[in-house]
C-alpha cells in the first residue's frame, strides 16, 4: 500500500495522552498513530464479522418466512412519534 504524507494539527492535551498510551504499548508516537489509523480505517471501511453473520441469518429467516415486520406506523403510533 502506498504511504502518504500528512501534516496534522494535534493540541498538546491530545499529544501528551497519545504519547503516553504509545509508551504503554511500548510503540513510538508515529507508529502508535499509523496504527490506530489503519485500524480505524478496516473497521470503517466494510462491515465487521459480527454484523455481517448476524445479517446472514436474518436474510435467511426472510428468506424461509420466519421473520416478523411492524409498520413503521405502528411503531410510530406506540411511541407517539
């Protein structure tokens, strides 16, 4: 994967905390920051497992009719929304 640089504003609060959470996993500032980005960056780029498995087994209950709808007017109704 291609690296690009970046220029980031941090105020010194954040920085001494960052810091002290990379000592803590014994990383450098930079690579502590790299990898909380990279990690950051999966889990927002696709679905986690979990999400994705529990989204298997309701398509399947849909698929073989098991799986109960309310309106959405109904819903609203209960809760006077």
């Amino acid at each position: 994967m291609e690296k690009i640089r970046k220029l980031i504003d941090v105020d010194a609060e954040s920085l001494q905390i960052l810091e002290a959470e990379a000592k803590k996993q014994k990383r450098s500032l930079k690579s502590y920051l790299e990898h909380t980005l990279e990690e950051t960056a999966k889990k927002l780029e696709s679905p986690s497992e979990g999400y994705m498995l529990m989204m298997d087994e309701m398509l399947a209950r849909v698929a073989e009719g098991k799986a109960e709808y309310v309106d959405i007017a109904e819903i609203e109704k209960k809760y006077g929304l």
